[in-house]
C-alpha cells in the first residue's frame, strides 16, 4: 500500500517511525520548496538517503576526509565507466586501492545523518512511499551518489541523536545507545507488539470503509470505551462506539443519534485546528458537558484524537477509562496507528474514484 500526503500533516520523524515499527522495504520520496529528498528503507533501517541540499559525491566527501587521494578517486571513476554492470564508487575503492570499508561506510553513515536531520526542518511539501525492493546500486535514479550503508541506520536512534544536539550537546554514542535501549524497553512494555499487528492489517485494500472498525477494535485494547465521530461541517455524528453498555439501551443505536456542535475554544476545535492528539479533561463547553452528561461522568484524563484524511479532520475518536482510574496505556503507538489510519483511508477511497 502506498503512503502519501503532506508534511503540514505528519511529521517527517513520524513517518520514519512507522515505517521502521512496521518493517517496511522501499523508497520514501520528499519535495518541498527546501528541494527534494529520498530515503530508501530497508527492514525499517535506512540505508541511503539523498538530497538536492547536499549535491556532495562520495568521492568529494572521502577527499575532503583524506580517507582517499584525488589520484585514486580519478582512477576508481575511470574503472566504474569501464565496467558493463555498475559497481559502487566505495566497492572499486576497496577492491583495487586498499582503503578499508570501515571508513567508506563511516563517512557514508554521517552524510546520511547529515541528510535525515536536514529533512526533520522540512515541515511543508509532500511526501510519498512505496513498498519495492531495493536495488543493490545500478540504479541511476536511485543511487546517484553512492551513498547505501550494507547495514541499515536506526530512524529511533537518529531522532534520539538529532534531539540531543539540539540541546546543544555533543551527542555521546554510548548515552544514545542507552536512552535507544530505554526507548525500546518501554515501547516493547507498551505493546508495540499490538501496533505492528494493526498496521499489518491497514495492509489490505479490501478494508475500506472496515478502517473506523479497525479503529474501534485496537482502541478497545487499550481504553475501557470510546466514540467515533464524523466530523460534518461544524457537527460531530456519532458513528461506532465501544464500551457503553452502561447506559443500559442500545449504545450503537444512541451513538448514531449523538450530534454535538463543535465550539470555538472547545477541546474539539483545538484538536480540528492542530490535528494531533490530546490528552487532559475535557472543558466547560456546550458540546463537552453534552458529552459528559451522555457519559455519565468522564475522567480527568481523556483522549481526543484525529484522523486525518487529503489534509482534513474526517473524524474524532474520544477515549477513556472512566470508572477504572487507570491512565490510558500506549497511547503514543495508538497516534500512530491513528496517522497511518488516515493515510491508508485515504487511498481506500482514492481507488473507489478510480473504479
């Protein structure tokens, strides 16, 4: 399936990290008005990115290092057009001047790094992925410098690194590899097992209009109830519910009948207008003490979260865990889920105006 949409809408970081939970194979291709950019994923590592930012060859980068004089760069240049199948600039280097692949792929893994954290600025433009194999170099499009590690970088760890300097520090390796270890223990204990399992099913163009279900069925894993709403002009409509077999008739039947109007200043049109995810009480309005009373009471904590679709708001889904006081478990893998719902919505219907 493939994934598209803008940059306004989810984040470059976001998409890096389903396509890593979800161990994807392919290109992800970047335009915006910075220029363009493409990452290839390999298993959800990245094992080559690049960009019209950065127009660098390998060779200059391995002269400008020393890690290579510019005699041998000339030579190697020359031996790669002689040659009837394509052979990497780094391979020939290797093979015929004795420079080590320990420090082609070094410099090869930084420029990368030096590429991706350009990308995490990117915040307007389109992007777009699909699933292929990987061509190992030939590829004219694909690898135009060269630039492909045989081992994959970790998207965590560059976002984990990129974050650091930020703070402007030095980025220490080792404090990087324990807050990564840190990371992914806590995601395994958060069930990023159920996120993988859900994405795969988001897989198959025969769910449709089955994604609100999909929805509802991985929220009740981790929320002791919830609504779907459609979003209708300034209206929220109830459309599926789980979970309120309180309110003692038919809760589906109640749902579908459920109309609230969205307020200026309300939780509902915070979440419209930013389009991510909330997490707090919900606020004195209209509509929310609507809710509330339709509720029979709500909890301090509450999620209210979007999905997404050609750039608009198509639906709210509120959540809660009224009565069992627990806080909401894995609701930053369930954002996820959410961003990658909107997406694979979105080419459902595409496909349905094409047939």
């Amino acid at each position: 399936m493939a994934l598209e949409g803008y940059l306004e809408d989810l984040e470059i970081r976001d998409i890096l990290q389903i396509l890593s939970l979800s161990k994807k194979t392919g290109t992800l291709t970047l335009r915006s008005s910075h220029g363009e950019g493409l990452v290839c994923i390999m298993e959800g590592q990245i094992i080559r990115a690049t960009s019209s930012f950065f127009p660098e060859t390998l060779g200059q980068l391995l002269r400008k290092d020393k890690i290579t004089t510019e005699s041998q760069v000339d030579k190697a240049l020359k031996i790669q057009k002689s040659l009837d199948h394509h052979q990497p600039l780094g391979q020939i280097l290797i093979e015929n001047f004795q420079i080590t692949s320990a420090s082609i792929e070094q410099v090869v893994a930084r420029q990368i790094e030096k590429i991706i954290f350009n990308f995490f600025s990117w915040n307007v433009g389109t992007f777009s992925f699909r699933l292929e194999e990987i061509v190992n170099f030939g590829s004219a499009l694909l690898n135009p410098l060269d630039f492909m590690l045989e081992k994959g970088l970790s998207s965590q760890r560059l976002i984990l690194k990129e974050e650091q300097s930020g703070e402007n520090e030095v980025p220490d390796d080792d404090q990087i590899d324990r807050k990564l270890a840190e990371l992914e223990d806590q995601q395994s204990r958060q069930g990023l097992g159920l996120l993988r399992g859900m994405l795969a099913e988001l897989e198959h163009p025969e769910l449709g209009g089955g994604i609100i279900l999909l929805i509802l069925r991985y929220a009740s894993e981790i929320m002791n109830r919830a609504i779907v709403f459609d979003v209708r002009g300034n209206q929220l409509v109830g459309v599926g519910q789980f979970g309120l077999s309180n309110l003692n008739i038919e809760a589906d039947n109640l749902v579908r009948q459920m109309t609230l109007h969205i307020d200026a200043g309300s939780i509902f049109a915070q979440v419209m207008k930013d389009k991510i995810a909330v997490r707090s009480a919900l606020k004195k309005t209209l509509a929310e003490e609507s809710l509330r009373s339709f509720l029979n009471g709500t909890p301090d904590d509450i999620f209210l979260g979007p999905l997404v679709s050609d750039g608009k708001v198509v639906a709210l889904l509120y959540g809660d865990n009224y009565l069992s006081g627990h806080p909401i478990r894995e609701a930053n893998a369930f954002e996820v889920f959410l961003s990658q719902a909107g997406l694979a919505m979105e080419q459902a219907l595409g496909s349905s105006d094409l047939s």
